[in-house]
C-alpha cells in the first residue's frame, strides 16, 4: 500500500476522501479536485491554443514568402524554357534543311515552325493532278525521299490537306473540306505502305481555313494548295 506522502496530490485528495463520515464529508475533497482538474484543463487549453495560433502564423508567413519567391521565378523559368525550346527547334529546322539539301528538295519544300512542329509545306502540283486525290508517281517519289526527314518526329506526325478558296463540287469531292481530307489521307496511305506505324500519323483538313498567301492571285492561291507534314522533333539536339 502506498505512503500518503508518497501519492499524487491528486490521488491524496482521493484517499482522504475515503475517510470522511457524515453525508457531506465528502464534499470538499470532490469539489477540490474538479476545481483541480478543471484549471488543468483551461491550462493546457490556452497553452494549445498558443501553439496551434503561433504554428499557423508561421505556416502562413512561410506560405507567402514561398508564392513571392515563385511569382519572380516562374517568368525566368518560362523565358529560359521558350528560349531552349526555340533553339532546339531552329537545330532540328537546318537539320532537315540538310537532308532536303541531299535529296535536291530544298528549293521546292517550305519549312515553318509551327507552335513545337517543324511544318514541313508541299505544294499540291508536286503530289497531285488538279482536284485530284491520287498521288501522282513522282509524288510518291518525293515522299520516298523524305522519309528519312519523317522518321526524326519524336512524336504523332500531323498530315494536313489545305486548299484555296476556289468552290469545288465533284461527285466525289463535294467541296474542298472532301479534297483536302482525301489527299491527307492517300499520303497517310502512302507512309504506311513504306513502313511508317500508322499509329504515328493524323490526316486532317483544313480546307481554305489556313491559307500562306492571298486567294487573291493564282501565285497566291498555288502557295494555299498545299499537303504540310508537321513533325513533332525531340527535346533534346
């Protein structure tokens, strides 16, 4: 059995209360401890408040200072990350301008950068006949020769039919959004027929929607009929 000297003061005010005889002889002692108890409670209450306030307003200033930080460094992330992607592309761009170069193509084959594509740009009369679909046999030929230029696409190659604003309303091709579609797709035929995965290729019309020049002359016009191939190059020289 324990001391009484030895107890808690609050196990002390229990045990004495044991003691007492008479109806309210126990009164007192109760009254002590939940008066006890209850300045315990309110103590460590207040003292939890101070924490949790002080660690919030801690949290907080931390929180602000870190948005500051980012609010200046995002722009210079977003500078170095157009400038890097600027430079890969211009790489990738005289990278195909070398491969045109060694199969003579340069000087009929246009190239754009598109957003982060190479847009490589055909004019029609290369590939096809007059508001026709098929592709000629020295159409075929130049793709053959571009093929090496094809396979550098890290990613989905988009193949886009585009046309002038002339109408045209055929039993095949009721307007130029059918013409434009066909000729994408015969050169996504095409591709496929020489190795390339389909799953890699898109065919898509534009129709008179994207014109390079004005459908105001018939050089214009040339310049709109036209088959791009743009090319997705990797991120990296």
């Amino acid at each position: 059995m324990k001391n009484s000297e030895n107890l808690h003061p609050i196990e002390r005010l229990l045990t004495q209360s044991k003691h007492h005889h008479g109806e309210d002889g126990w009164l007192l002692p109760y009254l002590d401890v939940f008066i006890l108890l209850t300045m315990m409670f309110i103590v460590l209450l207040s003292l939890s408040s101070y924490d949790l306030t002080t660690s919030l307003n801690q949290v907080e200033a931390q929180a602000k200072k870190i948005d500051q930080l980012q609010e200046k460094i995002e722009p210079l992330r977003q500078l170095e990350q157009e400038g890097r992607s600027s430079i890969v592309l211009e790489h990738w761009q005289e990278r195909v301008h070398q491969v045109l170069d060694s199969i003579e193509l340069r000087d009929d084959i246009a190239l754009t950068l598109d957003d982060d594509y190479i847009a490589i740009q055909i004019e029609d009369k290369m590939l096809f006949d007059s508001g026709k679909a098929t592709l000629k046999p020295e159409g075929e030929q130049v793709l053959s020769n571009l093929l090496p230029v094809f396979q550098l696409s890290a990613g989905t190659i988009l193949v886009e039919g585009h046309t002038d604003n002339v109408p045209i309303d055929t039993s095949r091709f009721p307007s130029n959004w059918e013409l434009g579609a066909s000729r994408a797709s015969s050169v996504v035929k095409f591709l496929v027929s020489q190795g390339m995965k389909q799953n890699k290729l898109r065919a898509i019309s534009y129709a008179d929607t994207k014109p390079l020049a004005s459908n105001e002359t018939e050089e214009g016009r040339q310049k709109n009929r036209r088959v791009a191939l743009l090319l997705q190059m990797p991120d990296t020289e």
